[in-house]
C-alpha cells in the first residue's frame, strides 16, 4: 500500500506545472537624500536578494540595512545607529506584483511596467506604486527603477541640527539583474 501512494504522489508531483523563478542575491539599491550646497549624503547596497516569479509577475526583494555604504564611514554610522536603527530593524523588504506582466513579451528593448505592492522600512509598511523598465538579455531579466520614498511615511526621524542638511523625500534607485 505504501509502494502504491508513494507512485501516485510521484506521479502527480511530475505532472503540476513547475514555475519558473528568476532570482539575483548581488541586485542593487542605491539611495540618496542630499540637498542642494551640502555634503553629498548616498548610499549603495549591492548584495540585495530579488526573486521573480515569471508565471504571474510577483515579486520580492530583500535589502539587509547594514550593507549600505556611503563614502563618509560617520554617516554609516549614524545611519544603522540613529536613523534606521539597523540592530532592532535589521532589513528592509518589498513584496508585490508587476501589473499585465508577461514574461514572453520581453525582449531587449526596456519596456515600462507598474509595479505595486508593500515596502516595510524601519517597523512600518508603505503601500506603493512604482514604475519600472524590465528588458530580457538572454535568460536574464534586468529590472531598473527610480522611485522616492518620504522618510516621514516609516516614523524615521531626522533631529533638527541636521534638518536642513536631509531631504525628507529620498531618491532610490534599484537595478536587478535576474537570473
């Protein structure tokens, strides 16, 4: 009895469809919140995770805060110790679909898609809707976006000594090259 259930899950197993997943663990995200005659204040992360899920469009990325760098090790710092508080919230994610995505209908030529879904930051969750270009180069599907986030939208606080120096609306730009 147990020979016969194992040959019937086996052969079930063999025929549900398999989903085609297209995965990146070095994409990047680079953000920046300068403002204008102050000092340059950017950062990159280039080991964050991606999975795309090419049957339906859904998608999911993983950004651990602590690998964000800047050019000024001070403002690392102060970044993961005062501002995101990168011991109590360790990692930023985003989950969400790509609207009327159909993987066949990529080619080489960047094509603009929306992407909505929910970015938790810092504690909080952010409904967005972002655009997007996804073009394929062979196998891989790369995925550019610039979009802004306002600090205020996930309780981040920015003390009034260097208010000036911080925008409250923070660039990012995300470049995923998914395998």
């Amino acid at each position: 009895m147990k020979n016969i259930l194992g040959f019937l899950t086996l052969c079930l197993l063999s025929f549900s469809p398999i989903v085609e997943k297209k995965i990146t663990k070095t994409g990047t995200i680079t953000f920046e919140a300068s403002v204008p005659s102050f000092e340059e204040v950017k950062a990159k992360n280039d080991a964050v995770t991606a999975i795309l899920n090419t049957e339906n469009g859904e998608i999911a990325a993983l950004a651990l805060m602590k690998g964000f760098r800047f050019k000024v090790a001070l403002m690392e710092e102060h970044f993961n110790e005062n501002y995101i508080e990168s011991n109590k919230y360790p990692k930023a994610t985003f989950k969400g679909k790509i609207e009327n995505f159909d993987a066949s209908k990529l080619s080489s030529t960047a094509q603009e898609y929306t992407i909505k879904g929910k970015l938790e930051l810092h504690g909080k969750s952010k409904d967005l809707n972002i655009k997007a270009k996804l073009k394929k180069n062979g196998e891989i599907i790369n995925l550019i976006s610039d979009f802004k986030v306002n600090v205020d939208d996930f309780d981040i606080e920015i003390p009034s000594v260097v208010s000036k120096k911080l925008s409250k609306q923070v660039n990012v730009s995300l470049d995923f090259n998914l395998k």
